[in-house]
C-alpha cells in the first residue's frame, strides 16, 4: 500500500520563468511504450528551445511500479514530474506525494472533457494532468467477415452477436477471441449498465460487486464468451490476445488501438485485414460502455525543481502536443478541438465515439488501488461465473478479500 510522503519540496527558486532554467536537467519517470517517438523529440526540443533546460525521460516498467514510485516518491531526490495510471492518482495524493495543480489547469485545460480530468483530481482538487487515455474498439479481420457474408458492421449489440454467429457457421474461424478475465473490457460494461463497484456503508467504501447491475454487465460479458474458445481463467495478455488474432484464425478482439502493431509485428501479412469498429452498445445512438485507461503527469511534492516541472507540463499538454499523441498512437481526444487529430487512424476514429458517450473510470478513489493488485479478486469472480457460478454466489466469495483491501490504510 502507499505510504505517506511527506511534500517538502519547493520552487526550484530560480524566480525569472523560463529565463532562470538554463543547464538545468529535469527528470521525467514514463511507463514503457507512453512516450511515442515523435511526440518525445518534439517536446523535448520545445522545451530546451523555451527554458534552456534539458528533459530526461526515465522509462520504467508496469510490473511493480506501485511500490517503485512510491519508495522514489518519499525519497529525498524524487523524479521531478512522473507518470500515474489514472485509476492511481488519487491514492498517491492522499499520500501527499504529488503538487496541486490547479493554477496550471485553468492555464491549458479549460476545455478538457471531465470523463478524463476527473481522474486526475481528488477531495476536489487538481493532483495531477490528464495526459493520454484510450478505449476498447472491435478489432477485426476483414477477410474473415467478407468470407462469412458480412457486407455492413453492426451498429448495435444484438447485431454484433449476430455477425460473430454468422462467422461461427459459415467460417472456420473462432469469431471472438476474448479470455475471461478481460477486466477493463468487463469494467466497461459496468460503466455502461450504470453499475458502482463500491459504495459506502457505516462511513467505510466497501465492495458493491453483488449489485444486479454488476451481474447485469457480467451477463453481457458472458454472452460475448460464449463465442469464444479462450480460457476463462487468463486475460487479454496471457498470452498477448493480439498475436493470437495474428494467426489469421480470429474474427476479432475487443482491443485497444496500438494492438494492430503488435499484431503486424507478429504477423506482417495481416496488415491489410485489420478494420476497426465501435463497440456497439444495445441501442446503435450509444456505444458500449468503455474503460478510459490511461495515465496523467503529476509534478513529485518533494521535487525542487517544481517551477521547471510546470513549464514542461505547460509543453508536455499543448494543443500541439496533444494532438500529436492523438495522431501518433491514437489514444481518444481529451477535448472536442483534438477530434479532427484521429482523422486517418482507423483506432482513433473508432474510438472516440464510445469515448465522448460512454466512457468512464474505475472508482475514484484512494482505497480502490489496493484492489487491483494481483490477483484481482473481480478476475476472480469473472472466471467463477464464466465456469457456472451465479454472479451472486461469485459476488460472496470474493467480497471478503475486496472488502479488506478497501480498509487497508
């Protein structure tokens, strides 16, 4: 669990703007695969060009970061700026560890949509930036539906349903690969059934998973299974589901944009046979509900250099900028002026529909990290009701282990 920091950081003191920061170095903590190329040389040349400082840009890896950015977070020399999975940052301010931000979000994200800002605060105040988040698309294979006869996609769930029974019978092709523990596409659906994962009881988040909506969003996951020949008990990354949609056997994956590369990469020949497509939700003028993952940038309490944290982040957030991530990977616009940067990415494009409609978040709140931690007791339940196990028999038994990791402090 995060410990308290202490935030006994300060002003970097150098009192003259961006005049004052020349032969400066600031460092910046990012996961593996968030900075893309272009992005990364365009900001880091915007920036030395505007303070004379240089950025240094620390890639770290998922596995494990929790306790990694919490240990460099309380230390005496923090990374100046770092990278927070958006469903985190409230925790890591509890903990003091982050610089409010307020002043600069009404500086450069006054029109930012609040389906993403909202991960980047807590107790009402603005803890971090949102920096980038994306959404589950149909990922498809073109030729596997032309062969089953599917001329127009679907527009609505029953229709989607459909297309993959069609490719069932006319193909010799799995129509859906989908293992079952997809817990950000499930989660989605929980969002989209208007389903809360906690609630409170006795002043205390305790677990809400026995709610019917809950079992109500499981139904639709477990439907989606049923076209699927995955295990139940493993995710969308064991093995990676986009290699497996490379072997040109799959009719689709629920899947995030940058998988298409993954599957290029594994397969070369399947590039040209790659579509995406909204998730269609139950009626064709709303999307399936979806999880907006994705990361903010927050400035370290304990940094000294904050001053020169917040120009990066003034350059880290541009328009320009923004709009470049958008282009580059295709994570879903932030603002309603970034939506002609998804022209030209078939994933950005398709995504971006459910993201304005039907996006959303896991709770947002503190306790909620502890919860995602291996093993996740809600994959837990997901493969106990995919193996036959009610949803409310499923919801019990995994309620006690979610109900302590909400009280853990």
């Amino acid at each position: 669990m995060l410990m308290s920091v202490a935030a006994c950081g300060s002003s970097d003191g150098s009192g003259n703007g961006a005049d004052g920061f020349k032969g400066q170095k600031l460092t910046v903590w990012v996961m593996s695969g968030s900075n893309p190329s272009q992005w990364t040389a365009q900001v880091s040349k915007e920036f030395e060009k505007k303070t004379g400082a240089t950025v240094d840009f620390k890639v770290q890896q998922w596995e494990g970061i929790q306790q990694k950015l919490t240990t460099a977070l309380s230390e005496d020399s923090p990374p100046d700026v770092v990278e927070i999975g958006n469903t985190q940052t409230a925790a890591y301010a509890k903990a003091g560890a982050l610089l409010e931000l307020g002043d600069l979000k009404k500086q450069i994200g006054a029109d930012w949509s609040d389906s993403f800002n909202k991960a980047a605060m807590a107790d009402g105040k603005q803890y971090a930036l949102p920096w980038y988040a994306g959404n589950r698309v149909v990922m498809y294979n073109k030729k596997i539906w032309a062969k089953a006869g599917i001329k127009d996609l679907p527009t609505t769930r029953t229709e989607l349903f459909k297309a993959f029974d069609t490719i069932g019978k006319k193909t010799d092709a799995e129509p859906l690969y989908l293992p079952g523990q997809n817990w950000y596409f499930f989660d989605g659906l929980t969002i989209g059934t208007g389903a809360d994962l906690v609630k409170k009881s006795g002043g205390k988040w305790v677990s809400n998973l026995a709610d019917p909506k809950v079992a109500k969003a499981m139904d639709i996951y477990k439907t989606y299974q049923s076209f699927s020949d995955a295990p139940k008990n493993k995710d969308e990354a064991t093995p990676q589901q986009a290699e497996v949609f490379a072997k040109g056997k799959t009719g689709a994956i629920i899947a995030m944009g940058y998988e298409a590369a993954t599957a290029i990469k594994a397969n070369p020949d399947i590039k040209d046979d790659i579509g995406f497509f909204t998730i269609p939700g139950e009626t064709a003028d709303k999307p399936e509900g979806v999880f907006l993952g994705g990361s903010n940038l927050a400035v370290a309490g304990g940094s000294t250099k904050q001053d020169l944290a917040k120009e990066f982040l003034k350059i880290a957030l541009s328009k320009k900028n923004d709009a470049q991530m958008v282009k580059e990977v295709g994570w879903s616009p932030k603002s309603p002026d970034l939506a002609s940067a998804t022209k030209g990415n078939p994933a950005a494009e398709a995504a971006a529909p459910a993201a304005a409609k039907s996006g959303g978040t896991t709770p947002l709140i503190p306790e909620w990290a502890a919860v995602e931690n291996v093993p996740n007791p809600i994959k837990n339940y997901m493969t106990a009701v995919l193996n036959g196990k009610t949803a409310d028999d499923a919801a019990k038994a995994v309620e006690p282990e979610i109900n302590k990791r909400l009280a853990q402090k």
